[in-house]
C-alpha cells in the first residue's frame, strides 16, 4: 500500500513538474486584446458585425490572444474610463469602434504609450493609435440607385444618427446614386440622435411612411426600420449586416461591413511585432465592405445598374464623388473630373445640392 | 395637411405613448403604496422578451400577453422579496433589478433575434373602418381603460384607501391590523405586470421584434412620469401623451423640412417635462408643505414590523 501510494505520489510530482516545464517553455502569454462597442452584440447591425471581427480574431489565433469585450458604452467620459480600465488590466490592443470614442481613445492612448490602440470611423492617429474604416459611402451610392429605381413615390425616406462626417457623406452618396437613375428623385432626412433605440427609430420609419416615402434608408443600428418597412409593405435597405431576416420581402439590399480581416491582420501585427500606426480606409475593392443579395423588389434593369457601378467603383474607376459637384447652397466644391480626396471626404459637413433641409449642426 | 396624415401622427403619439402608460401606471400604484421601485427598465425588457419568445413558440397572442405580465411579476416579486421581505436598501436593489433584468433577457435572447412573430392585428381588421382604426389597437384601448380603472380603484374603493394607508404611513397601518408587506407584494406584482406588459407592447405591437436592450430606456421614462404626475393616474396620461406626442411632431416636422435642429427636437420632449414639473411645484398651496407634487409620505422608506 505505502509503496503505492509513494509512487502515486512520485507519479504526481513528476506530472506537475512536467506541467511546470512546459509551461515555462510556452511563456509567452496571451495577447490581451480589448474591444470597445457602443451598442449590444445582440443588435444585429453595427456592434454585431464588429464582434463578428472578434470571433475571427479568436478563430484565428486560439490561445495565442485573449479577448475581452464592453458593450453598451456610451460615447463620452465613460467611454474613458471604459478604455482606461481594459488598458490599466494589461490588454496590449485596444479596439475601440465608435465615432464618438474619437477622443477618449485619443487621451488614454497618450497615457499608455506601451499599448496598441485601433479606432474605427475617427481621423486623429497617434505612434501607437492607428484608425480604419469602411468607405462605406460606396455601399450608399449603390443602394441609393437600387432605392431610386424601387420609388413609386419619388420620395426617399432616410433615418441619421447624429451630423457627423460618416453620416452626412452617407446621405450624400445615397442623393447622388439616387439621383443618377432619377434627376427628380427626393430625399426626406430624419435625425433620432440615437444610435440604438429600436422603438424610436420604428417612430420615425412610420413618420416618414406617413408623409409619402416608400424607401426606408437608415444610418442607425437595429432592424427596427427594416421590420416597419416589411409590415407596411414598402422597401428598405440594410445597415451593417445583412438584415434580410427582418424584412424578406421589404429588404432592397444590405451594406455589410465586414471588419474580420482587418482585425485579423492588426492582430496578427501586434503578434509578430511589426504593428504600426496608420489610417487604412477600405471599400469594395478590400472585402471591408459588401452588399447583401438583393431582395425581390429590384427590378432586373436597376440589378444591372447596381452591379455596373458597384464594379466601377472596385475596380477604381469610378468615384461617387466625382465633380462637377456642388454643395446645398450652390458653391462648387468639386470642378468637373475632380474626385474628392480622402482629408475632404473625412470632414464633409454640408449636403450637396438638390437634398432639401438644413444639416443640423 | 392631409387627414390621413393627421391620423397617423395621432396614432403614432397613441402608440409611442402606450408602453409608457402602461409601465408608468403600475408604478404609480407601486409607489402609492409606499415602495420605490427602480427597476421598471428590467422589468420591461423582461417582459418584452419573454412576450415576444411566448409569441414565437405558441402562436398565440393570447398566451404572450399573460406570459410577459407574468414575467414581469416574478420580477416584481424578486424586488418584493428583497426589499419587503429581505428588508434592502430600495433604491439599490431597484438599479440592481434593472441591471438583472438587462443581462437576463440579452442572456435568454441571444438566439431570438431575427425571429419573426408576426404583425399584431389592428382595429380594422376588426371590422371598424377608417384609418384611425388601421394605426391603432385594441391594446392602446385596453391601455387607456386601465388608467380609467386605477384612478378609480385608488380613490373610490375600500382597496385603494388601503393602499394609500400603506403608502402615507406604513406604521398606522400597521397599528390597526392592515398586512403592510402583504400589500406592497401586491403592489410590486401588479407594477411588475404592467411593466411587463408595456415591454411586450413594444416587442410585438410596436417594432415588432425582439432584440436586446430595445426597451432603450423607456423604464427610466416611465419613472420621471410617475412624478411627473403628482401620483395621479389621469395626469399621468397626460404627461404620456404629451412626451409621445412632442416625440412623434418632432420627428414628423424634421420630415417636413422645418429649420430647427435636430438635437432640440429631441430634447424637446425631457424639456417640457422639466418645464411643467417646475410649474407644478412653483404653485404649492399655503398649508399644504409639499404643495401638490406630494409624494406618499412612507415612499422609498424600510418597513419593519414592530410586533
């Protein structure tokens, strides 16, 4: 028995000694990487699809990286204290995916130089805060033919967010592919100044059904006005994923964003060491961005049409923001064959001309 | 102005206004009897989800409706228990019960998201014509009855009267034999179910679907109305109608192209419910010290039977 139960014992020692050693030979730990989203995972729009990117991260490194994620937080002080703390915990990359998180990143970064920052959709970098985003004022152009070609109306209805550049250049894109199939076409702007209140922005897709449109266009994050559309029979199209469960009928298209490879290749980055700052704006032609299948009510031409300049605008041969271009209130901004270049397109803060309505500021 | 566009920014004022009414409500009698409970926003989501999977898994309208008011009153129930029973600081454990609630809901509902639970009927299919008929429901009429119904259960039955007695002064009560903590498990319960119920309007009447967090802070609305209202049902509709209705013109003038920011629009709503808040307690009459935003006297305060 004594003897046994000693060499049980050895047995043990020599099995936790081998744990040890091999530990120590894997020393490396894994890589902390943080991520910060403003809504729910669960919203199926824009934080879904960016914790999309984290699974991918996951799948992709196992064991090498370790992932936490916020949801929910609020753009503003506590965005920094949010993005303070998974820094102060050892995460060596941050992520951070809101426009409005622009600052707060901006600050802690400068607080901890050792640590790898990421902000998508802002246009401030630092030696260790590197940006990225989605041009995904190409997806508007194309879904603003599809909706142009779709309207009985004549009449586009389209929910905003807040005034900010990406939202602006999105509704301007959406008038100008619009516009391109149908000179007359109008533009009908609601702000909710909310990212995510499904009720609200169901509020306000019912508001602009009642005064006439029949596109339901949205800059906000739930399916809430995909859902309206589908019930009231009229058309919309998908913000960040693809949002055809809510509205099989309804649905135009999606713009998806897909962040996957992006933050696959930061990680990857940080992994081998030669992550370094930058500003990386992705469109088509990098797999950042795509459109969902497109839904029964596009008619054949407007397919062909969608299709057409979706591969002009991958390939680089066509910009939707090509001159001549004026803005609201009559002065040109872009001369004929001029593109817009990227510093302008990061800042737009005016409509162009033919989208009635004052831009709140 | 068309009509028809009268009558849909009427029925969208009566439509936004209907979770708030309903959750609101059952806080008032909740807090009339004494009882301060924060957690409406979990109760809500709770109620939303838990309406929305019935919804999804039987078909039935008939057994969602029940299931989120019952969801709702567990909830109520667990803050009860805690608070009545447990004797917890309220204010606590009714942040507690709306994180809890929050969490639970996205935790249950994860895989619920993009179900379909089909669109609620509207009057006109019914038979009642006209438009109006075709943007509302039969639970906004449910909805304005039971405010009807709770103003006169507070101050016309002998039910109301104990309640109140509760919520003035749970010691008295307590001295000539009424079951305080009896009273408020009731109170929290109905709250509770109310709450429920108003998640589920806008789970499957409203959006109609189910995702996480959409009650979007309603709960925390519905609270402010409670005050709002000086603990009085009808001003409590009121106070509903206008927050719906200032809501809903916001959005509808922003569609007409009115030059007015958008971020004014939206404070628009909070603004005047401050602004007549400060009227009302400006006005307090001589003699009556908290003038007539008088809250029950025992409201948020810990009861311990002393016999």
């Amino acid at each position: 028995m004594i003897d046994r139960r000693m060499m049980l014992g050895a047995l043990t020692g020599a099995a936790a000694l081998a744990v040890g050693l091999s530990g120590a030979v894997a020393q490396t730990p894994p890589l902390k990487v943080g991520f910060v989203y403003v809504g729910p995972i669960g919203d199926h729009g824009w934080s879904y699809q960016h914790h999309q990117g984290l699974l991918a991260v996951k799948k992709e490194f196992g064991d090498k990286v370790e992932t936490t994620f916020v949801e929910n937080v609020p753009e503003g002080p506590d965005a920094e204290r949010v993005i303070d703390q998974l820094a102060s915990q050892g995460h060596k990359l941050i992520i951070t995916t809101s426009f409005g998180f622009m600052n707060p990143t901006v600050k802690v970064a400068a607080k901890y130089p050792d640590v790898k920052f990421e902000h998508m959709t802002g246009f401030k970098q630092a030696d260790n805060l590197a940006t990225a985003n989605i041009r995904f004022y190409e997806g508007r152009y194309i879904a603003g033919i599809l909706a142009a070609k779709a309207s009985k109306t004549g009449t586009i209805g389209y929910i905003g967010s807040f005034p900010i550049p990406e939202v602006v250049m999105g509704i301007n894109a959406t008038y100008l592919g619009a516009k391109s199939v149908n000179p007359n076409i109008k533009l009908k702007i609601i702000w909710v100044s909310t990212w995510f209140d499904p009720g609200k922005e169901a509020d306000a897709a019912k508001a602009l059904a009642d005064q006439g449109v029949d596109i339901i266009m949205q800059h906000t994050d739930s399916p809430a006005p995909v859902k309206f559309a589908e019930e009231r029979k009229i058309f919309a199209v998908g913000q960040a994923s693809d949002m055809k469960a809510f509205g099989p009928n309804s649905i135009l298209t999606s713009i998806i964003d897909n962040w996957n490879g992006y933050y696959v290749s930061r990680v990857k980055a940080v992994l081998d060491g030669s992550w370094k700052t930058g500003d990386v704006w992705g469109g088509f032609n990098t797999g950042m961005l795509a459109m969902g299948g497109y839904g029964p009510g596009v008619a054949a031409d407007a397919k062909a049409l969608a299709d057409a300049a979706k591969d002009k605008i991958s390939k680089g041969e066509f910009h939707p923001f090509t001159g001549p271009l004026k803005k609201q209130d009559g002065t040109e901004f872009l001369k004929a064959g001029e593109k817009m270049a990227d510093k302008d397109l990061a800042g737009m803060n005016f409509y162009v001309e033919g989208i009635d309505g004052a831009l709140p500021k | 102005m068309s009509m028809d566009l009268i009558v849909g920014i009427l029925a969208g004022l009566l439509v936004a206004a209907t979770p708030l009414i309903l959750a609101a409500l059952g806080e008032l009698v909740v807090e009339k009897s004494g009882v301060l409970n924060l957690g409406v926003e979990g109760m809500m989501v709770i109620g939303a989800f838990a309406g929305f999977a019935a919804k999804v898994l039987t078909g039935s309208y008939l057994l969602a409706f029940p299931a989120a008011i019952f969801a709702g009153m567990l909830m109520g129930l667990l803050f009860g228990l805690l608070t009545q029973i447990l004797l917890s600081n309220q204010v606590a454990s009714g942040l507690a019960l709306t994180l809890f609630g929050l969490g639970l809901s996205a935790l249950f509902g994860a895989g619920w998201t993009g179900l379909t639970a089909g669109a609620f009927p509207r009057l006109n299919a019914l038979g009642l014509p006209g438009s109006l008929a075709a943007g509302l429901d039969v639970l906004i009429l449910l909805t304005l009855a039971l405010v009807v119904a709770t103003q006169y259960v507070l101050t016309r039955t002998r039910t109301g009267l104990i309640l109140r007695a509760v919520g003035e002064n749970h010691d008295a009560a307590h001295a000539i034999g009424y079951p305080v903590v009896a009273v408020r498990m009731l109170a929290l319960a109905f709250g509770g179910g109310m709450a429920g119920l108003g998640g589920a309007y806008l789970s499957l009447v409203q959006t109609p679907f189910w995702v996480e967090r959409m009650t979007a802070g309603r709960g925390w609305i519905a609270l402010a109305l409670v005050v709002f209202s000086a603990w009085r049902p009808f001003r409590l509709l009121a106070g509903a109608l206008l927050f719906g209705g200032i809501t809903i013109l916001q959005l509808h003038s922003q569609g007409f192209g009115l030059k007015v920011d958008a971020q004014v629009l939206a404070m628009l709503p909070y603004l005047a419910t401050l602004a007549v808040l400060v009227f009302m307690s400006r006005s307090r009459g001589a003699g009556n010290a908290a003038g007539r935003l008088r809250a029950p006297q025992s409201l948020g305060k810990v009861f311990t039977s002393t016999t």
